[in-house]
C-alpha cells in the first residue's frame, strides 16, 4: 500500500473534501482523485463516497489502521535523519501540562530548550515523530506500574517522579472535610473532562459535565472550585489551587506519575538534557 495515497485519503477524509485536501498537500484536485482512486482499485473497494465525501464502512476501517500506520513511517525516518544529522543547535521538549513542575522547572538549563506544552495524549507522538527530541508525560498509576502509553514507536521509557494524588472539590462538596476520599465514593459525581490536561481516571462514571479542551492548569483548578466538575490531580497542584479542598486520594491505590520519552538515539545535547531530567535518578516534585 503507496503511504503517499493512504495519507492522501487520510486528508481526504479529515477535510470532508478533495479540493480541501489538495490545498493542503500541494496537489490539483485531479492528483488527488486519482491517488484516491488508485487506493480503491488496489483494495477493490470503494473507501470513500463522494456527495457529501465521506468514509464507507470499508474507509473507516483503513482510517484505524492509516493512523497508525503513518505514524510508524514517521517515526522511522525521525529516527534516522537523528542517526545521520550533526547534533542540532537547540533541544525541543513536549510536556504535558501536569509534568511541568518544580522538579522539571529546576532542571531546565537556562538556554538551549524549546518547551512545548501538549496533551498527554500528544507526547508520545510528538517524539516518536521527530517533532520533539524528549518528552515528558503524566498520568495515574498503581505505585511503580509504568503508564499505559500508545505504541506509536519503540521509544526508552523511564520513570522519574511519583507523588500522591488528591481530588479538588469545591469548599462546599459534602466530601471537602474528609481526611482522604475512595473513587468509589465518588461514583455518581460529575468529573471534569479535560483530555488536555487531567484525562478521566479509568473506571469512573460521570453525571454530564463541562468538556474544557485547553492545557491551562489554572483554567481547570478554577473550573473545579466553581463547581464545574472534580479533577484528580497531584496533591501539590490541587492544595495550592488558590480555592476549594484537595482531599488525598485514598482507594484505588494510585500515584501520579510522570515518565521521561526518548527515542533509541539521541544527540550528545539531548541526552545530557535526558540525564537533567533524571533519567536513571528520579526527581522529586
């Protein structure tokens, strides 16, 4: 299968238009019909219907598969344009926003990083691609379990920090005064859906509730004290959200974690910035 024409229908089908799609690649609608084309007759199947353009069963299924697949691609080239390149002059770290700390903020040289704020969900990609020559990702986890993490590439995981986690309720949440709360006590609550920044904590059920699709951590403390919805959080972000109470998170037995991304080669910058971070020697929060 030609990853020009499967990237090609990914556009395609992203844009809900040919002419759309050719705008954004640098080809005439004609090239792009015919790349369209070409994929169908190799898989002598029809992937997309063309008023209004949209994926046929058969093209939502490639659509799972296409992802990935160009991801891969991606990845593979990256990791060798990083084997053949002369170090770079600067080093480019993702971060998802609850991975910004004071360990990280502390071991940042003064100059020489760019630092790139993403989704959680976003990291790992953005390193496996190239985009990104480090990441740092967070998320709950069973104390010493490494995070569930997508397989975009073979990418060097380490883990460097682990703190306890704690719910932010309003100050006027029946549950504000406890000494330590249960997810399960918290089963029928409505929780913030924030992907950016504190995705859901699996297992919970939610009464409808806000969506906030921004990485601004103070956005969300702010939303959660207002009563907008609960967030599970690092203790030490929640206790000094400036309102409301963070109450330690005592059943399911998890932590926060956050875990270093590297690809398998790295420049002699990045991976002294690897080392700053701790790689191999955790750092605190």
């Amino acid at each position: 299968m030609d990853p020009h024409l499967l990237r090609t229908f990914v556009t395609v089908a992203r844009l809900s238009s040919f002419s759309g799609a050719a705008r954004e690649l640098g080809y005439t609608q004609s090239a792009v019909s015919q790349h369209i084309a070409a994929l169908e007759g190799d898989l002598r199947t029809e992937l997309l219907t063309r008023r209004p353009v949209e994926p046929t069963a058969a093209g939502a299924r490639l659509l799972e598969h296409a992802g990935p697949l160009l991801l891969r691609l991606d990845a593979a080239r990256a990791d060798v344009l990083r084997l053949a390149a002369a170090p770079p002059g600067r080093i480019t770290l993702a971060a998802s926003p609850l991975a910004v700390g004071p360990g990280l903020l502390a071991a940042l040289p003064a100059t020489g990083v760019t630092l790139r704020v993403l989704p959680p969900a976003e990291v790992p990609a953005a390193v496996a691609s190239g985009d990104c020559d480090l990441g740092l990702v967070d998320g709950p986890a069973a104390p010493s379990d490494p995070l569930r993490l997508p397989d975009v590439a073979p990418l060097v995981v380490t883990g460097v920090a682990e703190e306890e986690l704690a719910v932010l309720l309003p100050s006027a949440h029946p549950l504000a005064g406890r000494d330590a709360v249960r997810l399960e006590d918290l089963a029928d609550a409505r929780w913030l859906d924030a992907p950016g920044v504190a995705p859901l904590p699996g297992g919970v059920r939610t009464a409808p509730a806000l969506r906030y699709e921004g990485t601004d951590l103070r956005a969300l403390c702010a939303l959660a004290t207002a009563g907008h919805g609960l967030a599970l959080l690092p203790g030490r972000v929640a206790r000094t959200a400036g309102a409301g109470v963070a109450v330690p998170l005592r059943s399911p037995r998890l932590v926060h974690r956050t875990e270093l991304l590297a690809p398998g080669t790295l420049s002699g910058a990045a991976a002294a910035l690897a080392v700053r971070l701790g790689a191999g020697s955790p750092y605190g929060p």
